[in-house]
C-alpha cells in the first residue's frame, strides 16, 4: 500500500478528485457534506491498474483548520497537490506547500482540477514554478476535470509511477504510529487510525501508548476496512486496543514499540525557514499527528532549544513543522539534532552549544553521540534513534574511546595515589575509585582494570603492594629463630606496633602465615610443620604433636587443624592423627 495525502486550497476539488479516483465519500462528518467542505481527515483508497493500492489522507483546505490538515501529512511520505485551474494559485496553496516543504516531503503529483472551466496551462505553470523551489523539485503534473472524468485516467498512471518512485519501508523499524483518530465500536472498545509509516503491527502486539501509564494490546487490526493479523507499512491502518478508554487517546497520541523511544519536552533543532531571531516566543510544533505549543531559545543564526509544553516521542534526525497560529504562519520546518540536550546553566553555555550544534547535521551518529555524551547507556542511544550502537564497554554502557582511555589513565593514576598515600592498603576500594572518576556505575570500574591492575575483595591495586622497611623489622623481630612454630602473644605484637593492619599487609606480603586470630607464623612454618609430623610414630596425639613443634597448644590445635583441612594429616576417630604421604 502507498498512503498519499492531498493538499491545497478550501474548494479547489481535492474531496471530489479522491471521489471520482476511489468511489468512497471521504467526508465522514454530516456537517462536511452539509457545507460542501472537508472539516476534518476523510480516508479512502483504490487500486491502480498495476496492482498497487493507494490510500489518500484528504486534508481540509481552509485555514481554519490547517491544524487537521498537518496532522494528516505529517507522517504521510507524499502529497497530491490540488490546485484549480479557473482561480490558480491560492494563500492555502502557498501555506499547505510550506508546510509539505517543511516537514521535507520530496515525493508527489501536482493535480489541476476544473480544467473543464479554464486553460489548465497557466495554473500548471504557475504551481510547478512553486513546487520546484520546495523540498519536492519537479514533479509531474496532470490536468483534470472531476466533474466530467477528463484526465482521470492520466492521474491514475501518475499516481502508478508516483507510487512506484516511493522509496521502500523498512519493516524492521520500530513503530511510531501517530494518531489521527479515536472511536468506539459497541462490543470492540476503542480504536483508533493513523498512518503506520515504518514497521509492521500484529494482533497480540504490546506496544506502549503515550499519556497511558500501562502497556496496552493489539486486539484487532484492519487495513482498508479489512480485519488483518499484520499489517506492514507504509498502510493506513485501524487498530482495536484492548483495556484503553476512549478519553485516554486524543489525536496527536503515539502508538510505539515498547523501549524504542524517548519521550522528551526539551530538544535542540535546525529550523529551515524563518531566522531563529524572528521566531515569537511562543509557537507551535506539529509533529506527525501532534501539534504542542512550544516556548523557543535561540541558540544560532539557524538552532533553537525548543521546550514542549507535553513530551512527544521524538529521535535524532525528525522533521517536525513550526507554525505561528497568530499570524497563520508555517514559520519553517525543524531538523531534530538532540532529544536529551545538556543543561545550559554554566556562563557561556549557551554560545558554547551553538557551535556544537552548527557541527551537527541532522542523522543518527553513533560516534558523535558518543564523543558529546562520554558515556551513555545502550537502552537511551536505542531510543534517541540509534539502531546499531556496537558492542558496550560494560554492561550495556557505551563510551567515547578517547574518553575511556582517558578514565583508564585516571584510575591507575587514582590507584597509585591511594597506595602512596596508604602502603599498607590491599587496594583503592571500588566504591571510593567511582567516585573519584565520576562514574555512574560500579561496573565501569571494573571493566576499566587492566594490568598491571587487579580486582579483587572489592578492591583495585597492583597485586604487588609495597612493604614498608618499618613493617619488615617489626616482623623479624616477632619471631624466635630458634623456635619457629612459637607465635607471639598478642601483647608482644601490640609492642612491636603490629595492629590488624599491619598484620593484614604482612599477610598480603607473605610475611607471615596467619592460622588463626592473632595466631601468626613465618612463611613456610605449616609445611615445615609437616615434615617434622611425618617422622613423629605414627599415629601421634596432640600432645606429640606439641612436643614435637615445640610450641603451644593456642598453636598446634589450629595449625593441626589447618593441615587437616589441607589433607596433609588426618584425624582418626580416636582424635589421633597420621600424616599422609606427601
């Protein structure tokens, strides 16, 4: 399917031509009909002679209601430009071609109704000149006479071409389905319509709903008045939510693929059209079926912050329309740049972002994105419109490389002051090293570690900490040469200044051998131990054992106890011991 939407003057035939191409009356409303003049969206569809279906989003004319016509075009990709050749070019012309200009639509067919009332030529002329300065350049033209079918069959094979040049949808996208419209059907509930411009949707979907506070789902679907359990784009499509009241949808609402998108009252844009310095401070932003009155902060001679006054799902690169209600003024179109800008609190903040801004073209980057942000989760760069972000430092954390070499440098930088500062610490404790880098996540630490570095217990360091000379003669000192298994008192410790955390660095540093609180030997002391145990008859008591080590029993119950759980002895029923083969 190929959804095309019409544009033009009140009264230049745009209802009539979509009557005579399709046979369905788009005007929905009584009153519509009464006046002779479209109110609000109309919807109708035909087959062309190659096969393909073109559905037409009919628009209103007047300028009253030129808020119901961009919300028909704005996620339509082309347009059908309907002019009148007995009174040509009209204000509502001009204003629905600034708005197709703005929104950057490049494809249509510019449409001379009435030609049975006046030389179509002079109007064709005028109105191709028009075209051909907007975002659609050249496009072809057919004259047409709806009231007696002249022409009718050339517009057809012009909308079979237009359709054929219409770029391909991506079906992979996911969905952004702006609403146009909501009703209820008795037994069905609520549904609601609009144009699906990328993606495809299934009965069963879980899509989330902007302004409802819970997912909903799909409960039916139907695409030119025909149940469907998909529909891909691009299609008009009708869709039957299940649990949604009717009041909690208003046209300008989104239907979205759950985590996809972003929703944001504060951007930064391009505008194409009016100087920023022109702007009124107050105008309105039409995005797809949505129109929110935004508050602008010129930035540059052609960038704005815009603040919305409801947040709207929006991506990097959308097109979006300004529009001064007062004047009845399509003030120029809007690039999005930025969907999460920085805060601009600081001095100079402001003139600083207009040169970042002005480097900024308008297309999804992932390496721009990530030299500005230096860090950033997978999940947000998904839903400011980035499909393939890579593979994340950590997690599902992205960073800046230079900028994550630069942490790299930091953190042994951090590390190597902390050791300085405390020899005998194990490490710098992840916890102080995130803060010390500003990092929002424990685990960017980790993923920073690299050798010579080491985790471990919670903590970054060298794996080989310094001794201090101090610590190594206190040590020396606690022990007897002659008695090697005899472990110093705790009060002998405490003279030597030997507190837990210098008993823990000795440990660290393989000084000593801890095998029980306050129980400490030299290196090597159980395995000595063990030869000594070997040679005693076999089995041997505690006692033996004591004798044999010369030494406590504060001492032999626990180093016996450590060369148990080792498997070097093993303790018989009888509490005696043998040593086992080495």
């Amino acid at each position: 399917m190929h959804v095309v939407a019409t544009a033009g003057h009140v009264d230049h035939g745009k209802s009539t031509l979509v009557r005579a191409l399709t046979g369905m009356e788009p005007d929905r409303w009584a009153e519509e009909r009464r006046r002779g003049m479209t109110i609000d969206l109309g919807f109708a569809w035909t087959t062309l002679d190659s096969g393909a279906t073109v559905a037409f989003v009919d628009v209103p004319g007047h300028e009253r209601f030129v808020p119901n016509m961009l919300a028909g075009v704005g996620p339509v990709p082309a347009a059908m430009i309907v002019v009148a050749a007995d009174e040509g070019w009209m204000p509502q012309s001009a204003e629905h071609l600034a708005a197709l200009h703005a929104l950057g639509v490049r494809h249509g067919l510019l449409v001379v109704t009435r030609a049975d009332l006046a030389d179509p030529g002079p109007a064709v002329e005028a109105a191709s000149a028009r075209i051909a300065a907007t975002s659609l350049e050249a496009v072809e033209a057919v004259a047409v006479s709806g009231r007696t079918g002249a022409g009718l069959d050339d517009l057809r094979a012009a909308l079979d071409r237009l359709a054929g040049a219409l770029p391909a949808p991506s079906l992979a996208d996911p969905v952004r389905l702006w609403i146009d419209r909501s009703f209820t059907i008795r037994g069905a509930g609520t549904v609601v319509t609009g144009t699906l411009g990328s993606g495809s949707l299934r009965t069963g979907d879980e899509l989330e709903l902007t302004g409802a506070s819970r997912p909903v789902r799909v409960r039916g679907l139907q695409s030119l008045g025909e149940p469907a359990t998909d529909v891909g784009a691009v299609a008009r499509v009708a869709v039957n939510l299940r649990g949604v009241d009717r009041d909690q949808v208003t046209r300008g609402a989104a239907l979205l693929t759950p985590g996809r998108f972003r929703l944001t009252d504060l951007i930064d844009v391009r505008v194409h059209g009016d100087p920023v310095a022109a702007l009124p401070v107050t105008v309105t932003l039409h995005a797809g079926s949505a129109a929110v009155p935004v508050r602008v902060r010129p930035l540059g001679v052609d960038t704005a912050r815009l603040r919305l006054d409801r947040p709207l799902p929006l991506r990097l690169g959308d097109r979006a329309l300004l529009r001064d209600p007062g004047r009845h003024h399509v003030a120029g179109g809007v690039t999005v740049l930025d969907v999460a800008p920085p805060a601009l609190t600081r001095r100079g903040a402001a003139a600083r972002r207009a040169l970042e801004l002005d480097r900024m073209i308008g297309v999804p980057d992932l390496a721009g994105e990530l030299r500005r942000r230096r860090l950033i989760r997978g999940d947000e760069l998904r839903r400011m419109g980035l499909a393939d972000v890579g593979d994340p430092v950590a997690g599902d954390w992205f960073a800046d490389p230079e900028h994550w070499a630069g942490l790299a440098k930091r953190l042994g930088d951090e590390v190597a002051r902390h050791a300085a500062g405390d020899p005998l610490s194990p490490g710098a404790p992840l916890e102080d090293l995130r803060h010390r880098l500003g990092l929002p996540d424990r685990s960017l630490v980790e993923a920073l570690v690299r050798p010579p570095l080491r985790l471990s217990g919670g903590r970054v360091g060298t794996g080989q900490p310094g001794v201090p000379r101090e610590l190594v003669a206190a040590v020396a000192k606690a022990f007897d040469p002659d008695r090697p298994f005899a472990a110093p008192e705790a009060n002998r410790l405490a003279e030597l200044g030997l507190g837990a955390r210098q008993i823990g660095a000795a440990v660290r540093a393989g000084l000593v051998v801890r095998i029980a609180d306050n129980v400490l030997l030299p290196p090597g002391a159980p395995d000595r131990a063990a030869g000594v145990l070997a040679r005693l008859p076999q089995p041997f008591t505690l006692s033996d054992a004591r004798r044999a080590l010369d030494t406590t029993r504060r001492v032999a119950v626990p180093l016996l106890e450590l060369l148990d759980r080792t498997g070097v002895t093993e303790r018989l029923p009888d509490d005696r011991r043998i040593s086992r083969p080495g």
